[in-house]
C-alpha cells in the first residue's frame, strides 16, 4: 500500500488504519459507563499491572547486570559506549514504567466508581478504545458534561442527542465530532 504524501510526516506506520472496517461500534454513555465499572475494565487493568510490574523487575536485573559489565576490567570502549546507551534506554523504559504501576491502581479504583452523569477523561477514553477493536462512537452524554449547544435528545431530556450516522458533508462530520465523540483502537494510536 503506497502511503499517502499528507500523512509520510507523521512518521508513523498507518498500515493498521486501512484495515479498520465498518460498522464502528457505537455504545451510548450509559454503556460506556457500565464497561468503565464492570469486570472487563478491571481485567485489562489488572492484566496491564502485572505485565508492567513484571517488566519493572526484569529491568532492574538487566540494568543491575549490564552496570556489572560496564564496570569489569578489560572492556572494550565501544562496547562501554554501547552499555551507556543501552542502560540509558533501559532507565528511561523504567521510568516510564514505574510511572505506569504507580497510576494503574489509581485508574482501576477511578473506572469502578464512574460517575455516570460525568464526562469521559483520558483515562476512561483509552479503556474503552482498547476494549474494542473498531473505533468505538461514544453518543448520548449527559447534558451536565458537554456544551450548551448540544442538541437535546427528545426521549431524555438529560442527555444530548446522537450525532448523525452518515454525515452527507464535511462540514456536518465536523459538527458530528461534537456531538458523539470517536474513540479509535488503541493499537491504531500512539500513547
């Protein structure tokens, strides 16, 4: 598949994008608050926990073991210089890491008590996007959450109306971004 010139800049491989098929899955905030507190989300976090923890530790020895090389007699300086490199990396991918297990705890205990006439964070965004394999359509927000102008919905006053299935211009799929927001597969983004 050629990549287009408008996305080469983006320096990313857009190949999993292409295969994305319709129908995208649509789940009105109320489903979505379900999903935030029921099991599914706290197995996926659960799961990212342990792989994450189990990652820490196994970088702490790589790091513990490539420090003992980097300070043995008789060592090459270009392969000193490639265990500076590679103790950098693994420093950083730690840190990134244990930044991950710290939060993860505090995302479980925010996704099971989800306020369900609240907006979605950034958080709650990225388990539902990674609970589905299509991009995911999230409609009927609280009106309490989103902006004035929403369209009310008629069968529920509380919540604003969904946004149009197939917007026939490009000026109406920008106004349908405001009204039902798109949450795209995780493995298609960069976090």
């Amino acid at each position: 598949m050629r990549t287009p010139r408008a996305t080469r800049s983006i320096s990313r491989d857009l190949s999993k994008l292409g295969k994305i098929q319709k129908p995208f899955n649509r789940l009105t905030h109320k489903e979505a608050a379900d999903i935030l507190r029921g099991p599914r989300a706290k197995e996926l976090l659960d799961t990212d926990l342990a792989a994450k923890s189990a990652r820490v530790a196994d970088i702490k020895s790589l790091v513990a073991e490539k420090e003992a090389k980097e300070k043995a007699q008789g060592i090459k300086q270009w392969e000193k210089d490639k265990l500076v490199q590679e103790l950098a990396d693994l420093r950083d991918e730690l840190d990134d890491l244990q930044v991950d297990v710290q939060n993860i705890p505090h995302h479980i205990k925010v996704a099971a008590s989800f306020d369900e006439n609240g907006d979605l964070g950034g958080s709650d965004e990225t388990i539902i996007s990674r609970l589905h394999e299509r991009p995911t359509f999230v409609t009927h927000y609280p009106r309490g959450c989103k902006a004035f102008y929403m369209k009310q919905n008629s069968n529920d006053p509380t919540r604003e109306q969904r946004g149009p299935t197939r917007p026939p211009t490009a000026t109406a799929a920008a106004s349908a971004r405001s009204i039902s927001m798109c949450y795209w597969p995780a493995s298609t983004r960069k976090d």
